[in-house]
C-alpha cells in the first residue's frame, strides 16, 4: 500500500471537489435542456461519476483523520 502525504491527499481532495462541483453543474444544464432525453447517457455518467468521487472523497477524508 502507498503511503500518500497529507498535502497529496489534501490537494487530491481539492481536485475531486471541484470535478464533483462541475459534474453537478453539467447535470443540471443537461437535465434543463429542452429534450433531456436525447442527453440520458451523458447525465448517468456525469451522476455515477459523482457517486464514485463521493465516495473518494469519504476515503480521503477517513485517511486524513487516522
């Protein structure tokens, strides 16, 4: 296992945040598009994505605080 440095983990979850701010952001402007329909593969994927960083994030998070 990789020991990764406060500051690495810190700036990694800056990173995420901020992916996981601009997909939340592309979500709603595909889903506010007038035929959202035709965007419901890129809106799962943009709403995966921000499941899986989330759940980066809480990992991030777990580490720092051991």
């Amino acid at each position: 296992m990789i020991n990764y440095s406060e500051t690495e983990l810190n700036e990694a979850k800056r990173q995420i945040a901020s992916t996981v701010h601009k997909l939340k952001e592309t979500v709603k402007t595909l889903e506010g598009k007038e035929q959202s329909q035709r965007y419901r593969s890129q809106i799962t994927l943009a709403k995966r994505r921000i499941v899986e960083f989330t759940l980066a994030l809480d990992l991030i998070e777990e580490k720092l605080m051991n």
